[in-house]
C-alpha cells in the first residue's frame, strides 16, 4: 500500500483507478501551473493522512488527453474523487486544507 502520491499516465488509468479496492483522489496538473505548484503539498498530505483508506494519483493534463476529455477537466489544478466507476467529487481551482479534508471526510467516512 502506497503511502504517497502515484503518478499515472492514460494507459494505467483504468488499473489504478477504475479497478481499484479503495476510493481514488485523481489530481490533474500541469508543469507550467503555478496553482498546480501550490497545491502539490496538500494532495501530498492527503495522500498520507488517508493512505490506510483512499489512493491518491496525479495525471499531467497535456500527455494525457483521454483522461482529461473523459472527465471534463477544464482548468487546472482539477480534482476527481472517484470509487469504482463512480465520480464522486469534481472540484476545479486551488482549494484550502479545511475543503479538501472536509470532502475527503464526508466521502470516507461513509464506507
């Protein structure tokens, strides 16, 4: 079990997240997002606050354009919270510690 952020790219999207045991935080980015850059150490600490209940992964948005296309992803930083097939969560822009461990929370909590 990953006890941090795991990067994924189109072709693995479907085994880390779709197939997986456990909820999935995915997180869009993008190298030259300086929001993206602010974001990083939260969807770190997240990944490790929550490694025993949810898996978190992070997909570059530009070389992976079926990925984004499938799940509408309009701007970055963008974040999908997916368990099975099902989204669950879709947030687009920086959002604070409190929101996100409020989101993860009212999701984990309840399965």
């Amino acid at each position: 079990m990953s006890k941090g952020v795991i990067t994924i790219t189109d072709a693995e999207f479907e085994t880390e997240v779709l197939t997986s045991d456990r909820p999935v935080l995915v997180y869009f980015w993008a190298s030259w997002c300086g929001p993206c850059q602010l974001m990083a150490p939260l969807i770190n600490s997240a990944a490790t606050q929550y490694s025993d209940r949810l898996k978190v992964v992070k997909i570059e948005i530009d070389p992976n354009p079926k990925t984004v296309k499938q799940y509408s992803v309009e701007g970055v930083p963008a974040l999908r919270l997916i368990k099975g097939k099902e989204l669950l969560e879709s947030i687009e822009g920086v959002i604070g510690k409190e929101k996100l461990l409020q989101l993860l929370d009212t999701h984990l909590t309840s399965n």
